[in-house]
C-alpha cells in the first residue's frame, strides 16, 4: 500500500518533528474525525497488517519472541501461561555480566520463584543444585589441599 503524502519528502525530513506534533494536535482536536476514518479503513488496515505479518514471517516472529522476553510472558501453544519475574537491567543477577539471560526457576506451577542468570551462572547454579553438599566438599577439599603443606 502506497501512502501518499500531501508534501514532498524533503519538506516531510526537514519538519518531521512539527508535522507530527500538528498531526497529533489536529487529531485531539477532532476525535470524531479520527473515528470516522478508523472505521471507514478498519478492513483495509487489518487486512495489511495481516499481509505484512505474512511476508514478513521471521521480523514478526522475533518481534514476539522479544516482546514476550522483555514482558517476562511465557506462552505454552500460544496461550499465556505464567509470569517470571522482571528482566533485569544490570545483566545477571549473581555475577552481573551482561549477557542474553536464562531464567532458573525453582517451582514450575508458580514462575514468579526464579533468578534470571548469566549462561555460565545458570550451568553453575544447576550443579549445584544437582550435586546436594558441593560447595561444602568443595571448600573442605580446599582446605584440607591447602592446610596440608
Ligand atoms: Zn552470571
């Protein structure tokens, strides 16, 4: 679908700031305008919309895959399935290295019991987990390693 503008495109660069702060300023002014023309294009929008998502599979794909990260939404076939805690802005949440987070969470019917970790924090924290007592035998082999010489 081609737009047509009622100015030319170097004029539109120039004042992109003013005409849409006009445009924005017209259409408070005439809400019922604004209606009039959503109703009368709703089919045409939608139906580009939809054209759009077709033939852009992949950019919408990854457009929801990032929407439901940053949202903290996970979905199971689709539908909304439960809430983890917020994404955090100062990368992992043991080490702080900024990094595409894994969320580890500890109780599958509530996910709001979960850290997001860096990947090798997340490796780190499921041994731990896996192996009861290794951080203790892990410092006592230390201890007895280094105490012994
Ligand atoms: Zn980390």
């Amino acid at each position: 679908m081609v737009i047509k503008m009622p100015y030319n495109k170097n004029y539109y660069e120039r004042n992109r700031e003013k005409i849409i702060a006009r445009t924005r300023e017209w259409k408070k002014r005439h809400p019922e305008k604004q209606r009039e023309y959503y109703l009368k294009n709703r089919e045409k929008k939608l139906d580009a919309v939809k054209r759009w998502m077709k033939n852009n599979r992949e950019r919408w794909n990854n457009y929801c895959k990032q929407y439901l990260r940053t949202h903290c939404v996970t979905t199971v076939n689709g539908r909304i399935f439960g809430l983890k805690r917020p994404y955090p802005e100062n990368g992992c949440e043991l080490c702080n290295k900024v990094a595409k987070l894994h969320y580890h969470h500890y109780d599958d019917s509530n996910l709001m019991k979960g850290i997001w970790l860096c990947p090798s924090c997340h490796i780190f924290v499921e041994r731990l987990e896996q192996n009861e007592g290794i951080l203790e035998r892990y410092y006592q082999l230390k201890k007895y390693v280094c105490e012994c010489d």
